[in-house]
C-alpha cells in the first residue's frame, strides 16, 4: 500500500458507503473495509480485474470510468465517498468523470477524494532539465497516463469539476542525495509540508460539490 493509498484510506469517514472508481482488483477496497468499516462499490473497466475486486467489494460495475452512462445507472444519493485513487490522468475526460460521480453522493456532505502523481516532483523537473521525457511501466512517467497534473492543475481540475477542495494531504519522497546521505532521509516529511510543489510524489485532494 503506497502513501498515497494510505492517505486516501484516512481521509474517508467511518462505516461510509464507498464508490471505488477504477477499482483494479480491489486492494484499496479491501483495506477501506477492514480498516475503516466502508461498504464500497468498486468500478473497473478490466473485466479479469473487476472478478478478482468482487472478493474484497460489496459489489463491482464492470463498466469504464470514462463513460458517464456507467454511474447514470446508480441511484442519487447511494454514496458517502467516491474515489479516484490513481485513475483521472488514465482518463481521456477527468473532469467529465468527476462531475458524472458527484449525483450519486450524498447531497450535503458527500465526497470526492482524489489522488494523483505530481509531475513537478523534483525528479521529473530532473529529468526535464536533462532533456529527457521518459515513458515508462509505474511512476511519474507512466507511459498509460493521458494526463499529468502539478498542484495547481490538479486543483484546477477539480474546481472546474463543480467541487470545492476541503483538504490536501501530501505524499513524501526521499529528498536529493538522501540515497547517498543518510542524514537527508528524515528530511523527506519537513521538506513535502514545506514545498510540496517541489517535495511531494503524489497529491491527495479531499472536496465536495459545490
């Protein structure tokens, strides 16, 4: 479980009703029920995925995120929390698929909790100073990503999504020579709260409708 994941999982409520978007095989859902008592709901478009996520989920929708008749079907209302846990940038319309989540939440006090990779961690601004914009299989520079967000547009994403961003939670990274400098490591929390443009891998932005 990554810390991002880990920061998604703290920031939903207690015993709430989950709507897992791009649920893979569930092991978000499946930590969310046992750690925090949430019935979820998991949506997955990978069809040998969303059979694996049906062991760890009340229920999977074998249905793609990026087609907004996929929650048209579920009743207004039926959520607490909808996750995107690592799934906008994969989708060719983010903002369409946030906006498509948010009738089936709760009307006063639903929520959307999002988290997404920062591509002006100070690796990637690293790379881009070699010269270099590397595809790759996991990571910032995942070659499956359609989209890539700093801070300023993830939150850009999301208000023009119609949501109001509530919380941000961010997760560390090792900071510059701390591979090589052991004395560096314990810097990677100060330095993520103090510039996490700069510092922070992933983003975990907490909203609701506006």
């Amino acid at each position: 479980m990554s810390a991002a994941h880990r920061l998604v999982i703290a920031a939903v409520p207690v015993g709430a009703r989950v709507l897992d978007v791009g649920c893979a095989t569930g092991y978000l859902a499946a930590e969310l029920a046992r750690t925090r008592g949430a019935v979820v709901t998991g949506v997955e478009s990978d069809p040998a995925a969303a059979d694996v996520a049906r062991a760890h989920s009340d229920e999977v929708i074998a249905g793609d995120a990026d087609d907004p008749q996929t929650f048209a079907a579920l009743d207004a209302g039926a959520f607490d929390v909808a996750v995107f846990a690592d799934v906008l940038e994969h989708l060719t319309d983010p903002a369409r698929a946030l906006r498509a989540t948010q009738p089936v939440l709760t009307p006063r006090d639903g929520l959307v909790i999002v988290s997404l990779p920062n591509i002006a961690h100070w690796t990637a601004r690293r790379e881009l100073l070699r010269g270099r914009f590397p595809k790759e299989d996991h990571g910032l520079f995942d070659r499956t990503h359609r989209h890539f967000f700093t801070l300023a547009t993830a939150r850009s994403l999301l208000q023009d999504a119609g949501l109001e961003i509530i919380e941000e939670h961010f997760a560390p990274a090792p900071v510059p020579l701390a591979s090589r400098i052991a004395t560096l490591r314990p810097l990677a929390g100060p330095a993520t709260r103090w510039r996490p443009q700069l510092f922070a891998l992933q983003m975990v932005l907490v909203a609701r409708p506006r």
